[in-house]
C-alpha cells in the first residue's frame, strides 16, 4: 500500500521526535516563513514575561502559513517555541531562530472536507481535515469569545490529549498562556484588549491552529487496568511500568499501554485542590527529568510539558473542567513515562552542584542559547514561575536537557 493508499487515520511509519534526528526535509518542500529583504530587526529583547514589542505575534504571523506537521506528521515545535523564548526574555533571539528552523516546515496542507457543527464528530481524529479544522476554530473564535469556545471543546478533546505525542495540548497550552498574559496586561491598553478579541490577530489564530491541530489528531490512549494508588505524584511515576516493548514510534508504543498506578489516591475535593496536585505532578515529572531522562531525551520532555499545558490552561476553564483535566494530564505524563522511561536512574548530582550557582535566568539564558526547541520548552516549564520551584533538581533537569539534546547552535 503507498502513502496515497493509506487510510484515514492511518498515516505513513515516520516516528515522532524520536526520529528528528534522522529525517530530513522531504525533497520538494517549499521554506516557507521567510522574512522580506533586509529582515525584521533582531533587537527585542524584553525582560521576562514581556512581548519584546511585538515580536512574539511577528514570529506567529510568519509562521502561520506553515502546517502544523512536517515529513509525515512530525510536528511543528516552532509557535511553542517562540512563544517561551518571548516568554523567557529572550526575544531578541526569536526571528534568528525561526530563519533557521524555516527550512523544516511545509506549506499549510489544503482543504480535505469542511468541519461543521453537524459533523464534527467523525472528523475527529481525521488528519486530513488539519486545515478544515483550523478554519473552524478560526470561525468560532470570530462568534464567541475564546473562553467560551475553549471550554466548549475542551472536554470533547481531553481525551485525546495523546494527540501527535501530546504536541497539540502542548501548543494549546502556550497560546492559551499568552492570551491569558494579553488580559493581564493593564499597560497594554486598547491594544492589549484587541488583540484578544480580533479574529484576525496572530494571538487568537494561534488558538484556532492548536485546537485545530489536536482536534485533527485526536487520539484516545487505550483502556489500561488500575494497579496501586499512591499519595505522591513521584512515587506514582515511579511505579508507572514499562510498555512490553519500548520499540518503534510513539504511536506503536501507546499501543501497548496496559496499566497506570492509580493517582491521585483519592478524590478532589475542590478546583484548588485539582490545581495543587496538577502542579504536584509537573514538578514530579520535572525532576524525574534529572534522573531519567536519558532513556530518551528527547521524548521524555513531554511527560512534562504536556500536564503543564494542562495546569496553564486551568485558569481559563470553569472550576468543573479542572478535576478531569488532572486524570487526563496524569494519563498523558504516564504514558510517556511507560512509553521512553529508562529502568533505573542516573545521578544528578553533578549537575546539582552546577545548579546550585546558577539562577532560572542563567538556566533558562544555556537553554535559549543551545537553541533546540525541546530544551527551551522543557527549561520553559522547569523553570515556570507558576510552578515556583526553587530547588536546584528543577535547575538541574533543565541543564540535563541541554546536556542530553543535541544542540541547534
């Protein structure tokens, strides 16, 4: 069967990041995202937190001509990128950054079938309504505003939250976060309050191309048998087994996915509690980082940053999403954790010594400066203010990152 053959759903054997490494840009791809003569002055650099004066919606508006996936369906890394980058204060960096990661993208793939309220449903899941899907988050973020559309879709797509090895809800989670920054913004004025209400506006056509994104690549995890609960959210990690067989892509690993320990031991009492045990169970998988990280580097970044798409989310959804949003963030962290996570673990202490003289700004500055997108993105969320975590094992997991990956620059 060829890849014009294949079925819906049924896509051609590329690996996700596993394979980055190895697969190069397919022939005939056209660069897209390329700046005019002369470029955008690469001089913003603003403190963190701050939009380097608009830098982060220039880097979104040349990147949204590009599709969401490359070489088969390994995704586009670069608006989650950029946006912690910006986020970091390092947008100074971000249009140097995008010129060389241009070369991997594609063209936005066409129109397939257009997504309408009366069949939503079975285009769920159907990658070859990427666009389609995009045009219909695009349509309903110009009729409502985006709270609403978000928590109209969010528990439809939570249960795929394994979509495109969980990069979806990743994206979700950095655009949600710089619409709820936007908000914030008091000295941003008529422009910030624009910004999240124009359709048209890079901020909210990066929310329709996450949404549209996941919604294409909706994936259920399979049913999985509970085994032990436990009070920790480490100690539940550590218990999580290993597939059968950590071989092939992520899709094939997932598939074998056959039981989760049970976490959080009991249930949530309240919207705050949710909140507390999500932040639990990101700083778990982010010092797990440290110490496991090398059974695959790369893919064991999201058994992070994917529950931390999840906890910046939760403040715009109502309090009745937050608890079901923890199971899903849970699930998703595990099946990562079962799908790369090495049998034993490795020391950190060296890098815990090295830590300890360092502060999140000098962390985050090696990450920015290594350049490849999941060691900014991991040092994104080790080093999230919202997490708060001041030990130097967060620090650490960060520089283990930048260690382990393969460097840009």
């Amino acid at each position: 069967m060829t890849p014009d053959d294949t079925p819906r759903g049924a896509l051609r054997p590329h690996q996700q990041d596993t394979d980055e490494r190895q697969i190069r840009e397919r022939p005939g791809a056209v660069p897209v995202g390329a700046r005019t003569e002369g470029g955008v002055p690469d001089t913003a650099h603003g403190p963190r937190g701050g939009d380097g004066g608009g830098v982060l919606d220039e880097a979104l508006e040349r990147l949204h001509s590009t599709g969401p996936e490359r070489n088969g369906w390994l995704s586009n890394h670069a608006p989650m990128a950029v946006e912690a980058l910006v986020r970091g204060g390092h947008g100074g960096t971000v249009h140097r950054w995008v010129d060389r990661y241009r070369d991997k993208l594609e063209q936005a793939p066409s129109s397939y079938a257009r997504v309408t309220e009366e069949n939503w449903r079975e285009a769920m899941g159907d990658p070859r309504r990427i666009a389609d899907w995009t045009t219909y988050f695009g349509v309903r973020l110009a009729e409502a505003p985006w709270r609403t559309v978000l928590a109209t879709w969010w528990p439809r797509l939570l249960p795929g939250i394994a979509a495109g090895a969980t990069h979806p809800v990743i994206r979700t989670g950095h655009a949600v976060r710089t619409l709820l920054a936007t908000e914030a913004d008091s000295s941003g004025g008529r422009a910030a309050a624009e910004a999240v209400r124009d359709p048209a506006g890079p901020r909210l056509a990066e929310l329709a191309h996450a949404l549209g994104y996941w919604a294409a690549r909706s994936q259920p995890l399979p049913p999985v048998r509970a085994l032990a609960s436990y009070a920790s959210a480490g100690e539940a990690l550590d218990a999580v087994p290993a597939v059968a067989s950590q071989s092939g892509g992520i899709r094939e690993r997932l598939a074998r996915l056959d039981a989760f320990p049970v976490w959080p031991a009991a249930g949530l009492r309240d919207p705050e509690e949710a909140a507390e045990r999500l932040r639990e169970l990101v700083a778990a998988a982010v010092r797990r980082y440290a110490t496991h990280a090398h059974g695959e580097p790369v893919m064991l970044v999201h058994a992070a940053t994917a529950p931390n798409a999840v906890l910046r989310v939760l403040p715009a959804l109502p309090s009745g999403l937050w608890a079901p949003s923890v199971s899903a963030a849970w699930a998703a962290s595990a099946a990562v954790t079962a799908a790369y996570g090495p049998g034993r673990a490795a020391s950190w202490e060296a890098l815990g010594r090295e830590a300890e003289v360092l502060d999140r700004d000098e962390v985050f500055a090696r990450a920015a400066a290594h350049g490849d997108e999941h060691a900014v993105k991991f040092a994104d969320t080790a080093l999230d203010p919202a997490l708060n975590l001041t030990d130097p094992q967060a620090r650490a997991a960060a520089l283990r990152a930048v260690e382990l990956i393969e460097p840009v620059w």
